[in-house]
C-alpha cells in the first residue's frame, strides 16, 4: 500500500532528524495543517470513526449546561462570563448546552461562547451547528487566546486528543520513546540513545518504583496549570470528562481507532484516530498547584445521576412515541453502563473551581 501522505512527511522528517518523539509522531498525525486526523474531517458519529457522549444523547449537552448554568450562579452570577468549550467536534454538546441554558435567562444573557477548535473543516462544522443561537460566538486556536475575566471551561474528549510523551524504563533510568524506520523499512517504535536526566525526581513513587521495562505515558501541564491560573485568578471553573486513570499508573494507552475498531497506530498516519487514556492525577495536581479547588473524579456515571439524567429522560420520553423512548434508554445506558459499550465507569468527571466557590453541582451534594 503506498504510504499516506502524512507517512511520507514523517519519513522525511526521520530521514533528515533521526527518530521523532512519540509526542511529536502524534501531533504530527492529529494536527498536522494539512494531513491531520481532524484537519478536514468530522470523524463522528454513526458514519465516522467514533461516538462520543454528546453524540449518544441530547441529555448530555443539556446537563453541561444546567451545570455551567448553576455554576454561574454559585459565581455570584457575573454580569459577563465566557463560556469556553475546548475541542467542540461538531458543536452538539453547545447546542444542548444552550438549549437547556434557557431556563437561566440571565445567564444566557450575561455568556460569549468561546470554541477553542484547530480544525478548520470542524469549526465550520461548529458555526454551521449553532448558527441559530443567538448569543455571540468567537472561535480561537488554543485556551490562552481567550480574554481575560470570569470564565465556565467545558471539554468532554479534549484531553484524550492531546499528544503524549513516552518513557521506557531501563536500568539506568527513563529512555524516551521514539519512532523511526526498522531494518525492513517500516516505521516502528525505538528508544533514544541516553535516557532522560533526573525523570524519575518527577515521578509519584508507584510509577518510580515500577519494573523494568515498563512504560509510562505524560502530557505537558500547560493546559491545566493555564486554566487553573485562569480560573483563580479571574473567577469561574472548569468541567473535564474523559477516559482515564485516576491516579498516574504505568502501561501503554496510545491507541489508534479508525471506522470504530482498533488500527495500528504506525499504520496509517493521519487516517485514523490517536488518543491515549487522561492521567487525573497529574491533572489534578496541575490545576491545584495554581490554587484551584479539584472536585472528583467522579465515574461519568455518577455524574450524570447527580445532575438528574433519569429525570431529563423521563421528561423526554413522556413526550415521544414508545419507539423512540427506547432510544431515550438505550442512550441513557450507554453513557451510564459499565462493560464494554458503557461509558458510565470508563469516563469520569473532574471540576475545578475558584476556591471562592461554595457549592459544586454534580459534585457536592
Ligand atoms: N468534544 C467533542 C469532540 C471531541 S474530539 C465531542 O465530545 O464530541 C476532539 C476535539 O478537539 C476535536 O474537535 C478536535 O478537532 C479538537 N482538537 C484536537 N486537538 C486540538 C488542539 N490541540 N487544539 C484545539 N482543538 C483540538
């Protein structure tokens, strides 16, 4: 099979550079300007590559949105707020969120939504998904393009989207994982040539003490620590759901996904998804060294039932057919279930706050 155009940039760049990072190989496959995975396509739903929770059910936007809602509120109800959605996929998650934010007219009044989206061909898919709204909207390439002032942060699926590093350990310490060419010419997974200077003084104890051999996967902090220095700084807070670890842990999660079901993630660059689990805990512990208060996680499951999930689907269902109020269940089970197709346990929910904050819908009770 002739190699992917992206392939072709990659071996290129190996040729020229030695081995890549496994960070940079990602970030080459999910962003790149112009062979990205996101770059120019919409890779969701029933027809594309995955599903994701928003895509499973209106409810879910809706309940984000009663949340930044009440949010706003506990805020002491701000007479401007940004509402900022990181990595929007088609926008439905807005949508809802909108929809349901109309019992709060005073919110809806006082938001500018933000869509913080790098992917041309997905923000027109955004602007063409909320171009009924009628509240003002303004699209950026990263987080920190985001005005200053009191801001509610919504992301399902970002995190998992970020690239990562990765690191083996040997007996003389962490050796960062690259990608390079093999004796048969295949693209292929190799070490670097030194390992990685005072790596282990970063790591919790579980992962320092782990066998040899293991491999431990990390993102950079920059996001959490800006968005924790945001949100203590100018007010608000921020709702985080993703798949994940709760605690940092040792094991390989990268994983390439294309037309729903797994694929080599050296296969095909560009052509199918990458994500790689999100570690809460150095999560958590970004945003909490800026001063923010962490609530949770908490299994999405859980989550959802305390925002009142069986009593939005009751509501729906009361007004449908008996066919589609099946679907209303099947939708619900999904983002509660556990299993295989659930989405209940797998993801999980994590808040932070400004301190300053009393109570936390979903989180306390
Ligand atoms: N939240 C959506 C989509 C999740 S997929 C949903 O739940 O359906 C990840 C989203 O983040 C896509 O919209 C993708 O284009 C965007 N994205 C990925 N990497 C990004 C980056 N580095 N900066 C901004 N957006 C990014």
């Amino acid at each position: 099979m002739a190699p992917t155009p992206l392939e072709a940039e990659i071996r290129r760049r190996i040729a020229l550079a030695g081995p890549m990072p496994v960070r940079q190989y990602m970030a080459l496959c999910l962003t790149h300007p112009e062979h990205g995975y996101y770059m120019n396509r919409d890779p969701f739903g029933r027809a594309g590559d995955f599903v994701t929770s928003p895509e499973v059910s209106q409810i879910f936007g809706e309940l984000a949105g009663l949340w930044a809602a009440s949010v706003w509120q506990a805020m002491g109800a701000p007479e401007n707020v940004r509402l900022v959605e990181l990595g929007p996929g088609r926008g439905t998650l807005m949508l809802d969120a909108m929809r349901a934010a109309n019992v709060v007219p005073a919110f809806r009044a006082a938001l500018v939504v933000h869509l913080i989206e790098i992917s041309p061909a997905l923000r027109a898919r955004q602007e063409e998904m909320l171009k009924g709204i009628d509240v003002p909207k303004l699209w950026h390439d990263s987080f920190d393009e985001v005005p200053d002032g009191p801001a509610i942060v919504l992301a399902n699926e970002f995190f998992d989207a970020l690239p990562v590093y990765q690191a083996v350990k040997q007996i003389n310490g962490w050796y960062e994982r690259m990608v390079g060419i093999d004796e048969r010419g295949n693209l292929a997974f190799s070490i670097a040539d030194e390992p990685m200077p005072l790596f282990d003084q970063l790591l919790t104890p579980a992962v320092r003490n782990a066998p040899l051999g293991s491999l431990f996967e990390w993102r950079t902090d920059n996001l959490a620590l800006e968005l924790g220095r945001r949100i203590t700084r100018q007010g608000g807070a921020a709702l985080i759901v993703d798949y994940g670890h709760i605690e940092s842990a040792i094991g390989e999660t990268m994983q390439a996904v294309g037309r729903h079901g797994f694929a080599d993630p050296l296969g095909m660059p560009g052509q199918v998804d990458l994500t790689a689990h999100v570690d809460f805990q150095a999560l958590r512990l970004a945003a909490e060294s800026m001063g923010v208060r962490a609530h949770g996680p908490l299994d999405q499951a859980e989550f959802l039932r305390r925002m009142g999930i069986e009593r939005r689907a009751t509501a729906l269902k009361s007004a449908v057919t008996p066919d589609k109020a099946k679907d209303i269940d099947v939708a619900v089970a999904r983002l509660t279930g556990e299993g295989r197709t659930g989405m209940g346990k797998l993801f999980k929910a994590i808040a932070f706050t400004d301190p300053k904050i009393a109570g936390l819908p979903g989180f306390i009770r």
